[in-house]
C-alpha cells in the first residue's frame, strides 16, 4: 500500500505557493530581472521570519518530510496577513524550500512508495505533489549533475541556462517544477513519468562517465513494408518494419558490444533504432549477456539503451538498468518520412516518399534520473528533430543527457541540430548505424557527441568508423567509448574499438 501522509504533502504547499505567486503578479512571476531590481519593503525577511517561527512542523526538517503540513498551520499561512503580497510569498515559499533538503527526500517513507513496488521492484511516478491538476503545477526532485561543479561558488545561484529558466525556478533549494500548460508539443499534452537510479551504480568519486556507442554492423538488416492506406488528408504512402532479415547477427552484435563495453568499464550503452526485436527485449538476451560479462570479471553497465523495437505499429525503446529490469519503455512521438531514391518516381519524377506508420502514440515523456550524473531523456532519431519536442525536453524538464538513436542517411540534420543543447548545458550522444549506409560508401560517421565545453574541432565530436567498413565476425564488437570528465572542464573524447 502506497504512503499516505498525516498530514498535508509538503510537495503540494510547494506548488500551491508557486501557483499563488503566479496569480498575484505575473510579470515579476516570469521576469528574473524584475525581482531581482524591483525594491523590495526592508522588513520583509523579519516579517516571513516570524510566520515561520509561529508554525511547529518547520521547526523539524524530518517531521516536516515523513508528516507534512497539519492542516491548522497550512490555514495560518493562507490567512496571513501578507498572503497578498508576491514579495512575502516568495520569501516564505524559498524558507520553506530550504526545510526539505534532497537526501533526506529520497529517504523518505513517501518518495520510497513512489518509487517502489510491494515487491521492492522500481517503477516510476509522474511527480511528488498531488495537486498538479489543481495548481497547473508539477513538482521534481532536482539532483546534482555531473556539470554542476562549474558553477562558481561565489553564485550559488548561477546555472547552465540561468537566462533561459521561467518562474521562480531559483528559489527552490531542491527541487523544480514545470507548469502543466508548458507540457504541450504539436497540440497535445505529454505526461512525463520518472525513474531514480542508485547512486552506487556509478561510483562515487567517479572521474569520467563512459558512454558505449554501437553502430551493430553494415549489413542490410531491415525488412520493410511500402504501402498505401487511406488517411483523413486522402491515400498516404506508408511504410512499417516486417521484422529483421537477419536477427542472430544483430543479436550476437549486441551482445559482443555489451560485454566489451563492460570489460571497459562502460556506464551506458547505446544501440541504434529499429533493429530491436522481441527476443532482444527480452529477458533470456540480457541473462545470456550477463553471464557472459560476469565470465569476465566485468559488470553490466548502469544504463542499456536496447535497439528500438519496432512492432504493432510503434517504434518503443526499452531501456534497462543493471539488473535487466525496465526503467521505462520510450515510444517514438514523430514518424520519420523516407524517400525512395532507388526506382520508384511520382508523376513528376520526383523521388517517392513513405512515412512511418506509427499509431496510437502515447504521449508520454520518459527521464531517468541519476544522482550526480543527470537527468536523461530519450528522443528517438525524428523526435530529436522536431524543435518543440526538443525545447520542452530542454527548457521545461531541464535534461542533462539527450540519447538519441537513429537508423537515418540524413546525417547532417543531426549535426546541425546537436549544437542547440548546448545553451541549456545539456549533452547529446546520437547513436547511428552503418546499416543505414550497406549499399554506400563507409559513412563518415555514425554517431556524434556534443556538450557544454569548448572541443577541439568545434562543438561537436564524431565518430567516425575507423574499421573502414570491415565490421570483422558476427561475434565482434564494435564500440565507440565515449569519455565525458566530471570536473570542472568536462571534457568529451572518444576511441573506436572493434575486432
């Protein structure tokens, strides 16, 4: 049975303070600057002081996290006298943020039961308040991340895309929020559904976050379907994905990528999309490769970004822990459109175009948070693309790590593309693969890395196949580790392993 608080969820007052900001003055609710030079009334911290000292349950910081708000102090604060006045407000709503510092948060009776099943089993949750609908507000829990310590000790409140954060995003000690209305993209509301990671996953004192990008192999390996449907615009040229033409190579590939990746110490593990298949996802694939990584001495990494499977009509990343258990599945939100240069031509000559059959899409956003690593998000190749599915991963959810895999000749869109995270202090690993080239010349590359740091060459760092398109035996792996420093220079480089 889930925690019930006593008393009032904290995380609910939070976001009804918030809520009530916004109602009481708009423009100062959005606009930083504003707060920041607007002259405030001089006792206005003595005045907050006092309402705080008048209410028990702040009195004690873990009381305040295991039993909440009784409902007799939360009426004192919205009968207090300077409950209209946005100054007094926000400086209560910043002391009380104060009074619930993260790590005793995820120790928490109530986080466990978000997070947990009867059976200890992780799962997700959409947020820590209960009143989102009530307040257009969603409450998270904000972990450190691996670019934090660039943040200058003499600002505290300074961090990657200051400028870019709406609300009162900074006076929150340990968490942040997103507005209910600022979670839409192309007309529709998402839901966005969270997953904690242990920290021991990625040990402490960590140097370097190392990140395993496997192409698989060159080979023709899709099975796809052209065909011509009726659609609420007339007839639409589809395609969908019959299976793979050659699943042991792929599995095989997988799996040699997976335990090289861990012989080198790899913590994620990123595969392209669409040539995933039911036995891949399945749990037999990741006990054979366990085993054979355990054989090794080695361990499997903290993250796995399995290839997308493509079925029923939608494209779905399954993402693991080191356990083998689903931290989430991601489904592809935008269908690609594929051109058909090889021998069918429209009536003008022009090259003809299918796009991807995916239906009944749920809408819903997946991100896995990791303690002083980050926050991840999955946008599967097109996803990536589409510039307001992008910005609210960015803006709005404030994502650390975008992985995204690909199966796509159209490197360059990817390329331009990677750069804009950059502002938001948010790194992209885009996974490709050779598949996508079998008929061509060895790409120039398959799979990039960009991140808030000067590179040598640019803002973004390639990986460029150096086998020369010899992909060596069904069982080889074929890796390219990706090294990010965890200091202050967070420096990205990378080498390309395979047989």
């Amino acid at each position: 049975m889930a925690f019930q608080y006593k008393n009032i969820n904290p995380f609910n007052v939070e976001a009804e303070l918030i809520g009530r900001l916004k109602s009481l003055d708009r423009e100062r609710f959005y606009n930083v600057e504003q707060r920041r030079t607007t002259c405030d009334p001089p006792d206005v911290e003595q005045q907050t002081q006092r309402l705080f000292e008048t209410l028990p349950c702040l009195r004690d910081t873990a009381r305040l996290i295991v039993f909440g708000v009784p409902a007799e102090e939360m009426e004192l604060i919205r009968s207090w006298e300077h409950f209209d006045s946005f100054v007094h407000v926000l400086c209560f709503l910043r002391l009380f943020s104060r009074q619930m510092p993260l790590a005793q948060v995820l120790r928490s009776p109530y986080f466990y039961s978000l997070t947990h099943a009867q059976d200890g089993r992780t799962v997700e949750f959409d947020q820590l308040n209960t009143n989102a609908e009530e307040t257009g507000v969603a409450v998270y829990p904000k972990i450190r991340t691996i670019h934090d310590p660039l943040e200058p000790a003499a600002e505290e409140e300074k961090h990657w895309a200051a400028d870019r954060v709406r609300g009162v995003q900074s006076e929150l000690a340990d968490t942040y929020y997103v507005e209910l209305d600022d979670l839409r993209c192309a007309g529709k509301r998402y839901r966005v559904r969270h997953s904690f990671l242990s920290r021991h996953i990625f040990p402490e004192g960590k140097k370097r976050l190392k990140i395993a990008v496997c192409p698989v192999g060159r080979a023709d390996l899709l099975a796809p379907e052209r065909y011509a449907c009726d659609g609420p615009a007339g007839k639409q040229r589809l395609f969908r994905i019959n299976g793979l033409k050659d699943e042991a190579y792929i599995h095989d590939r997988c799996a040699a990528a997976i335990v090289r990746a861990a012989e080198e110490g790899a913590d994620i593990v990123i595969f392209p999309e669409m040539l995933g298949s039911e036995r891949l996802v399945g749990p037999a694939f990741y006990e054979e490769t366990a085993r054979a990584v355990k054989e090794r001495g080695g361990s499997m990494p903290g993250l796995i970004l399995l290839p997308t499977w493509w079925h029923d009509n939608k494209n779905a990343l399954f993402v693991l822990d080191a356990a083998g258990r689903w931290l989430c599945v991601q489904e592809k939100q935008f269908p690609f459109v594929y051109t058909n240069d090889k021998t069918e031509k429209n009536k003008d000559g022009d090259d003809l175009a299918y796009c991807e059959d995916l239906r009944e899409i749920d809408r819903t956003i997946h991100m896995v948070h990791i303690p002083d690593v980050g926050r991840f998000a999955f946008p599967i190749c097109r996803d990536f693309l589409e510039t307001d599915y992008a910005f609210l991963m960015l803006q709005q959810l404030r994502a650390t790590f975008l992985l995204c895999p690909s199966y796509t000749l159209h490197k360059k869109q990817f390329d331009l593309t990677a750069p804009g995270a950059i502002p938001y202090g948010c790194y992209v690993l885009w996974c490709n693969t050779c598949a996508a080239f079998y008929d061509e010349a060895v790409p120039a590359y398959v799979g990039l890395a960009s991140g808030p740091q000067e590179l040598p060459a640019g803002p973004v760092d390639y990986m460029r196949p150096e086998c020369g398109g010899r992909c060596g035996q069904q069982q080889d792996a074929c890796i390219f580790l990706v090294e990010i420093s965890m200091d202050h220079s967070a420096v990205i480089t990378h080498r390309h392993i395979y047989a």
